[in-house]
C-alpha cells in the first residue's frame, strides 16, 4: 500500500476508520497500537493525501474535515499494550472501589485501593502524554488544512 496514492491511501483510511469506530462503540480508548491495521506513520500519511485530494476535487467538506481531525486525532488513543493495561487497571480498581458499600477508611485496605495508589502516578503521566500527543496531532492537522 502506497498511502501517498490517493486510491491506496482511501483503503487505508477506511481500515482505520472501521477499527477506530469499533474502539470508540466499544470504550476501547486507549487501546493498543498493535491493533491498527497499519503503522500510525502510514495512517497519518494516508488521512493526508486523502484530505488533499479531496480538497483538490472540491469534495472536502466541513463535516469531512471535521471526520478526519477526529480520526487523526484519535490515533494518540493507540499505546504500547503494557500502558493500555496499565490504565485498564486503574480504571478497573477505580470503578471496583466506586461500587463497594465501604467507609473510605475501609476502602484503603482493599487490592483495588492498593493498585490505585500504586499505579495512579504512571496513569496520570500516560494521559498527560496522551492529552500532549493528541494536541500536537491537531495542530498539525490544522497546519495541513491551511496548507490544502
């Protein structure tokens, strides 16, 4: 697959697309970047040329525009799988605590307590670098559109 080709890059996109809708219908956020069909590299090369040559054929529409920042976007969602792990612990533990009918004073001895105070530094520091990613990757696709 040449993502630069406009017809190759449209599969591609359209691969993406399809897991991405599945994650999103699914709560699969992050999920793991061994699931894209193709490497993040050829993905955004891809959603580039499709949106050039959209905007060169006059089909690239506010709501496509706003379709492919949202899959551009959206690939700062696919982490390494010991980090997509990581946060589904912490989601886990958190949610497990917010479903016991405990004090709080009884919740600290709990496992889930524990994996939360374990794990809540590295989970706070991968959304942080998710957040950042996801924010590069905007502006970059903004910086495309102005380009287009």
């Amino acid at each position: 697959m040449d993502p630069l080709d406009p017809a190759d890059a449209q599969l591609v996109v359209v691969e993406y697309a399809r897991l991405l809708e599945r994650d999103i219908n699914e709560a699969r956020h992050p999920a793991r970047i061994d699931s894209l069909p193709f490497a993040k590299p050829v993905i955004k090369t891809a959603i580039s040329t499709s949106v050039k040559h959209l905007a060169r054929t006059g089909q690239l529409t506010d709501e496509l525009r706003e379709y492919f920042e949202t899959a551009y976007t959206s690939l700062a969602e696919y982490l390494d799988g010991e980090l997509v792990e990581l946060v589904r612990e912490y989601r886990q533990s958190a949610e497990d605590l917010a479903a016991q009918a405990q004090s709080t004073r009884d919740k600290t001895h709990t496992t889930a307590w524990r994996r939360l105070a374990e794990t809540s530094a590295l989970a706070g520091e991968v959304a942080r670098a998710t957040t950042t990613e996801a924010g590069e990757l905007r502006s970059e696709f903004r910086g495309l559109l102005e380009s287009v």
